[in-house]
C-alpha cells in the first residue's frame, strides 16, 4: 500500500499527465486550423506519450494495492499567435511538470518509499527528452524568424516523428 501522502501525489500526477495529453491535443487542433500538418502531427505523437505515462503511474498505483481516483482535467488554453508561441508554452509546460516531478521524488524520499523512488527515476530522466526536443524546437523557430520557407521545413521534420 502507497502512504496516503504519496497515494494523494501520485492520483494528482495521473491528472497532470492526462492535462499535458488534453494541452498538446488543444495545441494540434491549432496546427490543423493553421494547416501546419506537421506541427499537429508531431502534438498528436506528444499526447500519446503523456497519455502513456499517465497509464504507467496508473498501472503503478494498482500494483501497489491503491486505488486510483480520477479527477477533473481542466480546459486547455486553446488560441496561440504563433508556432514560435506554442512550442515556447510547451517548453515551459515540460519545465513544470519536471518540477511536479521532483517534488514527487522529494515526498517519496521522506515517506522512506524506496520502490516510488525507483518508479519515478524513469520520469525524472524522462523530462530531460521532453524538455530537450522541445527547446530545440523553440531555438529552430526562433532561428527562421518570420521565414515562411523556414517555418514549412520544420513542418515538414516535425512531420516526420515516430511513436515511440
Ligand atoms: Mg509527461
């Protein structure tokens, strides 16, 4: 059984992941009204990824012989200015939720949850890819500036993610 601090923080980070899948949706459903078909694709990969974790601390909480406790996701923001605007809010998002992490890995680490700890490791070097691939995308926008060519050929790559 998971200490009811630690149960009550992994419960909140299966709604923190399934608000990051609701949140990259939202931002795909922006590329597709701008008709940036990559961008969207490679968001609609991004919330597949946050809807697996959100099944790995749900799969992780049953096996611990806690009950999951699903709770209301909040509306994502849904209107951007810019590529360039988006993927500087993913950023900062990834920046966030590695912070949740941390946070998580500090209360495991006081309730003496050794198992969590280990569990949530995965995460923690997790958000060191999320947080790379997206600032790579921040700095290759940022780089073509108002360049409608540039922006095309970064559809185009982001175009080109595989699931993982
Ligand atoms: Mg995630």
């Amino acid at each position: 059984m998971l200490s009811p601090k630690v149960h009550g923080a992994l419960n909140q980070q299966i709604n923190a992941e399934l608000a990051s899948e609701y949140l990259y949706l939202s931002m795909a459903a922006y590329f597709e009204s701008q008709d940036l078909k990559g961008m969207a694709h490679w968001m609609v990969v991004q919330a597949g990824e946050e809807h697996q974790h959100a099944m790995r601390i749900f799969d992780y909480v049953n096996d611990r012989n806690s009950r999951v406790n699903l709770s209301a996701i909040e509306s994502p923001k849904a209107e951007w200015t810019s590529a360039l605007e988006v993927f500087t809010d993913a950023y900062a998002h990834e920046v966030k939720i590695s912070a949740m992490i941390n946070e998580l890995m500090n209360l495991v680490a006081m309730e003496r949850d050794g198992a969590s700890h280990d569990f949530l490791e995965w995460f923690a070097r997790e958000q060191v890819e999320e947080e790379a691939s997206a600032q790579l995308i921040v700095s290759q926008l940022k780089r073509v500036g108002d360049s409608g060519v540039g922006l095309h050929l970064i559809d185009q790559q982001l175009g080109q993610r595989g699931a993982k």
